[in-house]
C-alpha cells in the first residue's frame, strides 16, 4: 500500500491494526477509540453503522470486538479514501465496508430497521460555536455540525435501529441534556452512561450514552473513568480499556 503525501499509518491501541491519517485532516483522538469499546456488541454475527466515521477508526476498533459486518459511513471523500485502504492494509475488506454518504441522505443500500447497533461520534460544536480548526474546511467539518446535527445523527440512528437494539454516542457533557432528550424523542430510552474525566480533579470532559430503541426505562451510570493519575500517566483503570491491558 502506497501512502499519499502527508499520511502516515497510526497504530490503534489496543488492537494489532494500524490506520491511515494525514495532519491535513482530523485524525481520530480518545474519544472514538473510547466510543468502540464502551458500545455492547454482537459477538459472532449481526449488523454495525457507525455514522460520521472519519478515518474509520470505530470500525476497526469493533472489527477486534465482533465478528458483525460492520458499515462505516463518512460524508469527506478524503477520510473515506483513508478510511477504504486503511480497511485494505489491515486485511478487513470481507468485514468492513466504507461508504461515502451524508447521514441526511443515505443511499437505498442501507435499511431502515436492520441494524443492531449505530454507533456516532458526531461534530461536537454547533455551527456558529468557534474552535481553534476553523481555518481548515475538513476539521471545520468534522468539528461542527455544519452538515449535520445531533438530532439529524439520532434521528437517524433510530430509523436505522432495530427494534431493541443499541445506539451509541460519544460527546461533550455540556450535550448530554441534548443526547437524552433527543433519543427519547427518537424511542431510544438511554441505559448506559458513563463520564470520562482528564484526572481527579478535573470535570468530565467526554460522555459515553447508549440507549435502546424503545427499551424499558431506567438508566445505569458506570463508575467515571479518569485518563491520567497524579504521577501525569496513564490510570490502570484507563489502559485496561483504552490499551485493553
């Protein structure tokens, strides 16, 4: 596999699988790796859609977790090339199929009702919010929901769903209001919720939800998670689910 200009192969932790990225475009970060194992998957068989897939880190991350067939769906052609010979070099093609394809439009080929889990980690500003990527049009996009928003990313998730199955999203806490009343709107009743702090002494800076659709109430909030102790480094309880040791 040859590398275009500016890209290298990134190493996902974790897994023995390896990804495309460039600095040229939004390269995947924590909270998607986070997302991949925080989800309840199908082991052996069944269907996956992770919307707004980026590189296509989630997928391969589930590809190490399930043997489902797994459907990466991402709007930029740049990530989508990425994300189509990342599948190629790590030998997932037969798993994992990337489409290009605005989640508000998505082609005949992906039905309604026929997933088991939808996964998401959508833009997390609005479009009129500022962040420090504004002057590069694919961080612009994969930053703010310029294309989409979170109620066109639940929305639709819950058409895409089986009835039963999971949808999970990975987001800023500031929108977990959002998140939760948004799936309910959409028959998603949240069931699992876990906060993601940088360390002890700071606010959660990253929320896991997942909600099932049209699911009994009654939500379980996990212990948080902190990435780094005092001695600045990784916690024990951070690696064993992010380096899965």
């Amino acid at each position: 596999m040859n590398l275009l200009e500016n890209e290298r192969l990134d190493y996902i932790p974790g897994t023995p699988y390896s990804i495309i990225q460039s600095r040229e475009v939004f390269s995947f970060s924590m909270d998607a790796v986070l997302l991949g194992r925080f989800v309840r998957v199908p082991i052996q068989k069944g269907r996956i859609i992770d919307l707004c897939s980026g590189n296509g880190i989630i997928g391969l991350v589930l590809s190490e977790r399930s043997k489902a067939d797994i459907t990466s769906v991402e709007l930029q052609e740049r990530l989508h090339d990425m994300a189509t010979r990342s599948v190629l070099y790590n030998s997932k093609q037969k798993q994992i199929l990337s489409l290009q394809a605005d989640v508000n439009n998505l082609p005949p080929s992906i039905e309604a009702g026929s997933y088991d889990v939808v996964t998401c980690n959508p833009p997390y500003f609005k479009a009129n919010e500022q962040s420090d990527q504004n002057h590069n049009p694919h961080y612009t996009i994969a930053r703010h929901e310029v294309h989409c928003t979170l109620q066109d990313i639940i929305r639709t998730a819950s058409i895409l769903v089986k009835q039963k199955g999971k949808v999970a999203l990975v987001h800023r806490p500031e929108r977990l209001t959002d998140m939760i009343d948004l799936m309910r709107q959409y028959r998603i009743e949240p069931k699992r919720l876990q906060l993601i702090q940088p360390n002890q002494h700071k606010d959660a800076n990253m929320v896991l939800l997942e909600g099932i659709k049209d699911g009994k109430s009654g939500l379980t909030c996990l212990p948080s998670l902190c990435v780094y102790g005092q001695d600045g480094v990784y916690t024990d309880a951070f690696r064993e689910v992010y380096e899965q040791k």
